[in-house]
C-alpha cells in the first residue's frame, strides 16, 4: 500500500509540474540595435549573457519593432495594437490620452490569476500604476527609474550645441561600483529578490534594463575592454551611402548629432561608450538571469527579451533612431520556454534560430497563447508559437514599422525590405546581396515588380495620428 500511494504521490507531483500556468521573465534592453555576439553587429561587442540566454532558447535574428522610437514602440508591445490602430506614432504623445481604456499586457495577466510586477524603464518614462499589482520604485510616484549615480559637472565628454540636443547624448567612466552606480543594479537586485521567493500565484515579472539608452555613464571597468585606440567604425557605416537616396531619406538620415560629434572627434568615443555600456547592460541581465537559474521557478519560467528599437551610430550619417533602416528598425528578441507550457507542451528547443520577419507587436498574443489565458479580442497580434515549435515553418507576414506619422513606414520580409514616406518617395533594398542597404534599388527597372509587391503589402485602414485635447 505504501508503495502505490507513494506512486500516487509521484505522479501527482509531476502532473502537477506540467499542467502549472507558466511564469513569464519579460526583459526589455533599451536603445539595444544588433551589437550583440549572436547577431554578429559589431566584432568588438562583449555580451556572454545575451549569447548564452540566446542559445538556451530560439534567437529571432530578423526581428522589428512596431516602431522606431520609443513611446510607439513600447506601447505597442504593451497594449497589443501597433501605431496604425492605435494613432500613438511619436515619443511627444501620452499613452492615456490616446488610449485611456487600454487594459495592458500586466494587468491582462493578472486579471487571468497572476500577479504582475515590474522594475525599471518599461513604458515610457512612466510606470501606468493601474497596469501592475508591485513596482520598483514604488508605483505612487509614476516614474520607473531608481537613483542613479551621475557626474556632477555636466557634459562630461561631448559639448552641447545648443536647445536641440539632448540633454544625455554624453558618455564617460565612471570611478564608481556597480552597486554605487545604481539604477540597472538596483532593479536586477529587486528583480532578482522576487524571483528567488515563494509564489502562490504565476508571475509575469517585467525587468526594465536602460542601458544602453544614453547617457552613456557607466562603471569604468565596462570601458576597459574596450581601449579607444582599437575602436572600429560601424560595419554599416559607408562614407557614400545617401547618394541614391530620395529627398525624404536624405533628410531624415542626416542629422545635427553626427556631424557635431564628428566635429569634436567624439565618434570613436562614442561608439567605445556604446559598446560599454551594452557591456554593463549585459552584466545586469547576467545577475538575473542566474537569479533565475537558482530560484524555485527555473524550471517553469518563460524568458523574453527585446529592445524597443535599435540606434545609428554614424550609419546613414545618422546618430540616434528615429529612421526606418534596419539599423533602427531590428532589434534583438529572445524567447525561451520551459517544457510544460499550455501553449507549447515540448518547450524550445535550445540553439534554435528562427529568421522569418516577425515583429515585437505580436508578443501580446505570443505570451497569452504560451501560457493558455484566453486570447485577448481587441488587439492585432499574432502568435509566434508556431515559430517557437518550428523555426522554418511557414510565415506568409511582413514585419511593419512605423515612423512618426502614418505616411512614413518599413516593410520586413525574410529577403527584403521596403520604406515609404510621405509623398510617395520609396527606397527598396535586398538583404541577401545588401545587409547594410547600401544601394537602394527603387528606382531600378528590374526590380519594378518586386516595387510592385512589396507595395502590395502596406498597412490597410491606417488610423490617423491621435491629437491630444486642448
């Protein structure tokens, strides 16, 4: 008898393991392009956790953003609708204002029996209290951000021009610790804090990790590898690049950063600053993820990890997003998912890469699908489970992202790409012979029907850019 009810009790457990409600560890980097080992974007970048997080899991080497900046594009992850349903397509408007019935991917989760809670720069630059059931800081004050430590006399290294520069587009080392410097140390800590306790409930748990987002001030030791002698000049970068370009891209590429920073002989600075702080940025998700490796929950947790939008450093004489070149438009995305999941029962397969176009709009639907809550109605997000079971299974879609108007957008599919802007004025570019879109091939006879299909693609009922209230 002892033995049968032990049997019983064996069984139970495992069952018990398996028909759980999985976790989700929902990582964002922010202002992240492809200068990671895995992507292969820059021979001098240092990320050993993004690589190894990568191969535990499926690598989404042709992965877009909704969005190329912040606002638009978080939001979008976060509500389910891209720019063109939504009407939210620039960093100058106010999630609420334009959305202010919208229920949020946390708080979705937990009105489907988990409990949300996130660290950090999610949103922008607001935490949406309503959304989540804990917050680090304390959800009261709204904003996302822990101290952080910062130089006293500022700028540090690159001169302001004038009203029209941003206030953080500096770098510097700093002479401090990890844990002096806060901010990205102090969320991991929290983040790490609540993987590691008991839970009665699933959790969808949110890390905001903000470097690399500017300024680039972090501990000096994340500098050290890489000594400003040996800096290389964006892959990407082409000193003839604009020249077959239509009027729209040739103002939207270039812009009063780079030159100002070329005039100050800052480049290599700059990009030395970059590659320090996706460093630093890499050690952070390091500690939560052996966070996780020694917590109750390894075994049962989903992990995703994004940037909201990538960064030109030179590339396009461009410095900084805003633009739909791919440099901008990619962004890394990670999913790993443990055996068990309602939603994909045999889990991912480790080292699997997947390089159908897929876009960071459709994580809503991933997520609720993955974990078996019922799919949310009102949203235009698609799952991406059949690419988590079969990396090279069929994907008939285009990746979209949009710029800050409705006129102004990219189209991804596996081989090519394609932007518009206002006015008609198009570019077309074919990664497997131009990764850099280098040589812009619209106005070329011979790819007139390929103009012709990727035009057929464009976005449909396309929602005006949403006003704000006087």
């Amino acid at each position: 008898m002892k033995t049968w009810l032990l049997l019983l009790s064996s069984f139970a457990i495992l069952h018990s393991s398996f028909s759980a409600q999985p976790n989700v560890l929902f990582i964002a980097l922010d202002d992240l392009n492809d200068w990671i080992g895995c992507l292969g974007g820059h021979p001098q970048t240092k990320t050993p956790n993004l690589d190894r997080l990568a191969a535990s899991g499926v690598l989404f080497r042709n992965a877009y953003t909704a969005a190329a900046s912040c606002n638009p594009s978080r939001t979008a992850i976060f509500s389910g609708l891209p720019p063109h349903r939504s009407g939210l397509y620039h960093n100058l408007q106010k999630m609420r204002e334009v959305m202010p019935e919208a229920e949020l991917l946390p708080r979705y989760f937990s009105n489907h029996g988990y409990w949300s809670a996130g660290s950090g720069k999610m949103l922008h630059y607001i935490i949406d209290p309503p959304s989540w059931d804990d917050y680090f800081p304390a959800k009261a004050k709204d904003n996302p951000f822990p101290h952080t430590f910062y130089p006293e006399k500022r700028p540090v290294n690159l001169p302001r021009a004038g009203d029209w520069q941003y206030v953080d587009t500096d770098w510097a080392a700093l002479d401090v610790t990890d844990e002096q410097f806060g901010g990205d140390w102090a969320v991991t800590k929290w983040i790490g804090e609540q993987l590691q306790r008991q839970h009665d409930k699933p959790f969808f748990l949110a890390c905001g990790i903000y470097r690399p987002h500017e300024p680039w001030f972090v501990p000096k030791q994340y500098f050290e590898p890489f000594p400003l002698e040996s800096i290389q000049l964006p892959p990407g970068y082409k000193a003839d690049d604009l020249d077959d370009l239509p009027p729209a891209g040739q103002r939207l590429a270039r812009n009063r950063y780079f030159a100002h920073i070329q005039k100050h002989e800052q480049w290599k600075k700059g990009i030395q600053a970059y590659l320090a702080s996706i460093h630093f940025a890499d050690a952070m998700l390091g500690r939560v993820l052996d966070a996780l490796e020694t917590s109750p929950q390894r075994d049962n947790t989903i992990v995703v990890l994004w940037s909201d939008h990538g960064w030109h450093l030179g590339e396009k004489e461009h410095w900084q997003k805003f633009t739909g070149w791919r440099v901008c438009a990619r962004v890394p995305l990670m999913i790993r998912v443990p055996k068990g999941a309602p939603g994909l029962p045999e889990g991912t397969t480790p080292g699997s890469v997947c390089d159908r176009p897929v876009s960071l709009v459709d994580l809503f639907g991933t997520l609720t699908d993955l974990c078996g809550l019922p799919p949310k109605a009102d949203i235009d997000s698609r799952s991406l489970a059949p690419l988590l079971r079969h990396p090279q299974a069929e994907w008939p879609h285009a990746a979209l992202t949009h710029l800050d108007k409705p006129e102004n957008y990219a189209l991804s599919t596996q081989r090519w790409r394609y932007i518009h802007y206002t006015g008609d004025e198009e570019e077309l570019y074919d990664l497997e012979t131009d990764p850099h879109e280098w040589t812009n091939l619209a106005t070329k006879p011979k790819h007139a029907n390929k103009l012709a299909e990727m035009r057929l693609l464009a976005p449909k009922n396309i929602a005006p850019v949403h006003k704000s209230k006087p």
